[in-house]
C-alpha cells in the first residue's frame, strides 16, 4: 500500500523555518522567517532538480517542495538539467500528479483526523493519532498568522505547484472516502 500526505504549502514552510531554522539552528538569534526562507531556497536552486531529494535538509525550505520531492523521487532523470521552476514546471507538475495518482492514501496532513473509514478500508485497524515532535513542543505554523500579509502573497505565488499538488492531494482524499468507485 501506498500511502502519503501533502501539507498546506506555506504552513510546511513556516513549520521548516520553525524546526530547521529555529529549533536545530546553533545560531543565538532566530533568523526572520522571510529572509530565511529566500535564502534556503536560494541555496536548494543552485542545484539541478535531479539531485534535491537526495538533500532533504537543504530543500525543505525550497519554494514548490513537495512537487519536486515527488517528481524528482518519481523520474530523477527526467530533471537532470533542470534548474528549477521557471525552465521545466510543467513537467514537474506532470510527474508529481503522476506520482500522487499511483497512490493508495494521499491525505491533507490537516486531515488525517477523518481518515478512519479509509484506513478500515484498507486494513490498518490499530491506528492511534499521535504527534510526535522530537523538540520542543508542537508549534503554530499557520502561515497567515506568522507572515506579513505581502509576503505571504508573493510566497503563495512561488508555490503555486504546491498547491495544485495539495489540492489534488485533498481532492483524492475526498473521492477515496466518499466514492470509491471512482
């Protein structure tokens, strides 16, 4: 079985700079979330896209992350000389959709709450909800309450990929429990 979740894009971002640019980070001082966030995705793009999932820690915070981690885990070679979002999205897009459709379970992270009937379906009957958070305690990583609102948009625009892929992701779930069939 094959089974796998897609977060809301700018709250994956936010929780990124929480754990990696906070929580694991030796520096004094937490680096504003903004400039933090352009700068790792800075550095993830002098990368080809080939070669980011074998860096996880490097892309967590890149700009369409998910779409790259299932694109690229899908078919490397297909993004060997890709630089990044603007020269092959489309086909990044192809291929994490692709990847998502070969999928048992995708649910929304925000959903696995209402996952229940669905996980019977496929035999999983001992499952407990727990989160675990290995530093710390569980954090707010709502992205609306943590950016300015300019930010925001301009961070919601570089992701667009993420949010076809969670969108899918979401309206996959829903089919899943709702109408089997399809």
């Amino acid at each position: 079985v094959r089974a796998g979740g897609a977060g809301e894009p700018l709250d994956r971002l936010v929780s990124a700079h929480k754990f990696w640019g906070i929580l694991n980070n030796p520096a004094k001082n937490a680096p504003d979330p903004v400039k933090w966030l352009r700068r790792m995705d800075a550095n993830a793009r002098r990368r080809t896209m080939a070669q980011a999932p074998r860096d996880i820690t490097l892309d967590v915070a890149r700009n369409n992350f998910a779409t790259w981690k299932f694109a690229a885990a899908t078919a490397p070679e297909r993004f060997t000389d890709c630089g990044g979002d603007a020269s092959c999205k489309r086909d990044a897009l192809a291929a994490a959709l692709s990847a998502l459709e070969r999928f048992h379970v995708a649910a929304p992270m925000t959903w696995q709450y209402a996952a229940g009937p669905l996980y019977a379906e496929l035999g999983w009957t001992k499952l407990e909800e727990e989160h675990v958070v290995n530093i710390g305690t569980v954090q707010n990583s709502a992205a609306k309450d943590k950016l300015p609102p300019l930010d925001y948009a301009r961070l919601r625009e570089a992701n667009a990929l993420d949010y076809v892929v969670w969108h899918f992701a979401r309206r996959a779930f829903l089919e899943r429990l709702h109408c089997p069939r399809l």
